[in-house]
C-alpha cells in the first residue's frame, strides 16, 4: 500500500488528518482495498486555507510568464509520466486502459493550454465619454479557490481547474471524490518538481466533504469556489457560497439529446454514438443519455450500433485489450440495472446486454434497448453507464421539442447531411455545447460547460481563466 501517496497534502507537507481518520479506496475490478487514505477535517481545511493565503501574495506577484512556465514544466512532467498515471486511474476508477490514457492526455493538455493563456489575460484602455477620464480595465487573481471534483475524472476535473487558477495567480485547495482521490494526490509531486512552491495547491481528501467544504466556504478569504459534480450538491454549494458571496463555478449533470436525421451518413453516426455513449463506460455528464433516430432510418442505425456494442471486450481495465471496465462502485452499477429493468417493464426492447455478470467487480455490459417509453427513468435522469436508450421522431419540430424538455443543458449532439439545416438545428437546441456531426466535444481550447441547471461557468478555452479573475477598472487623470 506504500506505493501510493495517502495522506493529505498541505503546505508542501504530507500529513495526517488532526484526528488520525482514515478511509479505504476500493478496486472497483475487485472489490478489495487499493489503499487507506487520510480523512480531512474542519481543522485541516483551515490549514489548507492559512497555507494557500501565505502562498497567495508571492505567486500573484510572479510575471505571468514565470507562471506559464511553472505550468509548462508540469505538462511536460506529466507526459513522462503517463503510463503510470493512465494506471493509478484505472486502479480506482476502473475505467479501462484506453479510456484511462485518453483522460490522462487530456488532463495533461490543461497545464499546457494555460501555460500559454497565463500570459494572454488582456484588459482595454478607454476614455470615459463624458469626463475625459482614463478608464483603464485590466484582470486580476480573484484570490483562494476552493476546488471540488467528481470520481469519473480522476485527473482531469481538477486539472481542469488548477491549470487556469495557476495560471491566474489563484492559490487552490482542491477536495477530490472521495471514491478516487489517489490521482490527484499522486500528481502532487509533479507540481512540486515543476517548481510550484508550497501552500499553492494543497489537496484534501475527505469523507466529511460536506462539512469541509462548509467550514471553507464559510471562511471570508476564499473568494471562488468551482465545483464539478451531481447538480444537487451543486445547488447545496451555490446556497453556501451566497453567505460570503464567493464567485461559483459550477459544472453540474447532464441529460444529453443525440439525434440521427434522416440524411446523416448512418455510419458516422454509429462511430459518433459509441464516444458519446461508450467513452468512459458512459460514466459522463456529457454521455448521450437520449438517442433520437429517424424512423426510416432506425433499422440499419440500430443494426450497425448494436454490432460495435457487441464487440466490445469487458473485463479488468487493468488487462490490455479490454474495452470496458467496472463502474465506479455498487451503488452506480445497481443504478444502471434498476434504468434497464425499468425500462424493460415499461415495454422497451433488450437487444443487447442487459444482465450483470456474476461474480466480484462492479461490471455492467453494454446494452442497447430500443423502443423505450417516454415513461422510461432512463430518459429523465443521468444513466451514467453502458445503456444505450433509443427512441425514434418522425418530425424536426418535434425532435428539437422533446431535446429541450429537461431542465439539464450541458451539451446536444447531432448528425445530420445538410449542414445547413444542421446549423439551424444546433442553434435551435438550448445546450452549453453542441456536437455537430462529432461525438465528442471536450477540448482544452474550447469553453466547456452547461446551461439551465448543468451550471454556470466555463472551463477551458480564453473563458477558463476568467473563471480565476476579477475585472479592476482604474479611473485615472493625467
Ligand atoms: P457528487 O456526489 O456531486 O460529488 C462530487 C464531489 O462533491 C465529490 O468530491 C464529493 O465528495 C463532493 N460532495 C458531495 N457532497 C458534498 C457536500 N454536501 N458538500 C461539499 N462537497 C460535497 O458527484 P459524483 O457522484 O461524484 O459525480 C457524478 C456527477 O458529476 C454527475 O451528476 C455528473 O454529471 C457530474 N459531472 C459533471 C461534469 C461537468 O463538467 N458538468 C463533469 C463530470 C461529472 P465525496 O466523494 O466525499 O462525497
Ligand atoms: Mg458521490
């Protein structure tokens, strides 16, 4: 068990929690536990904020390009380290090993994207219509940035928010899922030989995550709070931050409409439908949860779809050719088994999948049900695994109407020939992020992020940073 880090990182320093508590990280391939990690308290959240206020002032003070460069090193470090982080993700996730490297790529690129936006934070000089004044508008750190993180990106839901809190000159500390905390405290050490000094990002694995989370949000010197995670914690972070009016960020669930018109090139849609579907075992909140296919088309889709689900290999993602680990742990996988059954009861069609194999291992097939009712749980809450529910439309209008009908927004894929009409369609669907003939829109150079109650906020892209910034306007004369 010494082969993983396990206890809390604060100031630079690996320690217990004040109260000696300690939580088990399971395998969820195997049930057994990987590792006993350090449970924070109240007294050590404090801790992680009295570090992060004494790093703040001399990380905010050093040129954006010696910030950019820190960052650099650290996506270069990561890089070299891939194949052990790509394993240490599968260990306690169980995400299989190509969807292991994938992330772990792309948790990489978030250090190097904002290595390069650290010094492209630009403001305006004007002049005030009316008095002549100078008005001069430039960006500054917003301050300490509590960070808080889901299980199904280990790595890159908090890469995602340290790279541009770094590269704003924020100080972090950063509270990982509880079900996989052994990525981001393994990621420590990188920073640190990238020469991030100590105090600036400080990690705290908790059990308490309510009451953690509180006592810092609760603390006037944190000033941004970006949370990724179920829209109902959400909702329960954004009443806490209004106390202290701390800036939120929040990327919360997602319900996301696929839909297959009548002209799309049905081959690309199938290969587009398993990354919406299939990356990441479905465990996404911007998996294709609703799959909509025209009704002259729905035979040959369906056929094609289901062939590629029927080749995939489940097993240990630890194992090489395996395309489909174990959900993340028991409640996820009896989650997924109650949508299917649900479903089926309801009068859909099981044309592959459907039964969970016996033995030990949180694992669920890739299954396929067609015909589903409107009826169905499945279509109103987040599968969140390998279940693939397709109905089918006859008519635009009303594809684009039952697309909208959820108070979720984060993103909408479509496949379609006529790109015009497949534009007109994009802009008529009311998602944070559209995937126009592609299943997959995640991208550290592009703004991810939701509307209605999948959040607010962007992360990546030039928007990414803002998230880390406040606007100072300077009325000058001279
Ligand atoms: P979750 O239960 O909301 O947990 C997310 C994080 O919040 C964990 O670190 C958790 O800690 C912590 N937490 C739980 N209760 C809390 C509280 N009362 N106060 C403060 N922190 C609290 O979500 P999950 O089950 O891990 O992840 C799945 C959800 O994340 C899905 O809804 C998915 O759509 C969403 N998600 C959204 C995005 C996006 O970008 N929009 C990306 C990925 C995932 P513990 O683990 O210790 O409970
Ligand atoms: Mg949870």
């Amino acid at each position: 068990m010494t082969r993983f880090k396990t206890q809390l990182y604060i100031n630079g320093q690996w320690r217990d929690a004040s109260d000696g508590g300690t939580f088990d990280v399971l395998n969820p391939a195997d049930e057994t536990v990987l590792a006993t990690v350090a449970s924070g308290t109240v007294e050590d959240a404090l801790a992680c904020l009295d570090a992060a206020e004494a790093a703040f002032g001399p990380w905010a003070a050093r040129s954006p390009r010696e910030r950019g460069e820190v960052l650099r090193r650290a996506y270069d470090l990561f890089m070299d380290r891939i194949e052990e982080i790509a394993r240490l993700i599968t260990l306690e996730n169980g995400k299989a090993g190509g969807d292991a490297m994938g992330e772990a790529k792309y948790a990489a690129e978030f250090f190097r994207w904002y290595a390069e936006e650290a010094v492209r934070s630009d403001g305006y000089l004007g002049m005030a219509p009316a008095s002549g004044a100078r008005l001069m508008v430039h960006q500054k750190p917003a301050g300490i940035a509590v960070l808080v993180t889901p299980w199904n990106y280990p790595a890159a839901m908090g890469t995602r928010k340290i790279g541009p809190a770094l590269a704003a000159g924020c100080p972090v500390v950063i509270k990982p899922a509880s079900e996989t905390p052994l990525t981001m405290l393994a990621l420590m050490p990188i920073l640190e030989e990238a020469g991030v000094p100590p105090g600036l990002v400080n990690v705290l694995p908790s059990r308490a995550s309510g009451a953690v989370v509180g006592a810092m949000l609760a603390d006037a010197r944190t000033r941004v709070v970006s949370f990724t995670g179920s829209t109902e914690v959400g909702r329960k972070l954004l009443h806490a931050a209004a106390d202290n009016v701390i800036k939120p960020a929040m990327e919360l669930g997602g319900n996301a409409p696929f839909i297959v018109c009548k002209d799309a090139d049905i081959e690309a849609a199938a290969e587009g439908l398993m990354v919406a579907k299939m990356r990441n075992l479905g465990e996404a909140c911007t998996a294709a949860n609703r799959i909509y296919v025209h009704q002259d088309v729905e035979k040959p889709f369906v056929q094609s779809f289901v062939a590629k689900m029927a080749a995939l290999k489940m097993g240990n993602g630890i194992e090489d050719g395996i395309d489909v680990g174990p959900l993340v742990n028991a409640e996820t996988r009896d989650k997924v088994e109650f949508f299917v059954r649900d479903a089926v009861d309801k009068g859909a069609a099981l044309e592959l999948g459907g039964v969970r194999p016996n033995g030990a291992g949180y694992f669920f097939p890739p299954t396929v049900l067609t015909h589903v009712p409107d009826t169905a749980e499945c279509l109103r809450d987040e599968i969140f695994g390998p279940v693939a529910a397709i109905q089918t439309f006859l008519d635009e209008e009303d594809v684009i109407r039952r697309a909208n009908d959820t108070e979720y927004g984060l993103v909408a894929y479509v496949y379609c020939g006529d790109m015009r009409r497949g534009m007109a369609l994009a802009e008529r669907l009311e998602f944070g992020m559209i995937g126009l003939n592609r299943g997959l829109v995640s991208d550290p150079a592009a703004p991810f992020g939701g509307v209605k109650q999948s959040g607010l906020g962007r992360e990546g892209g030039k928007d990414g940073l803002l998230e880390f910034q406040e606007t100072q306007y300077i009325s000058a004369e001279w």
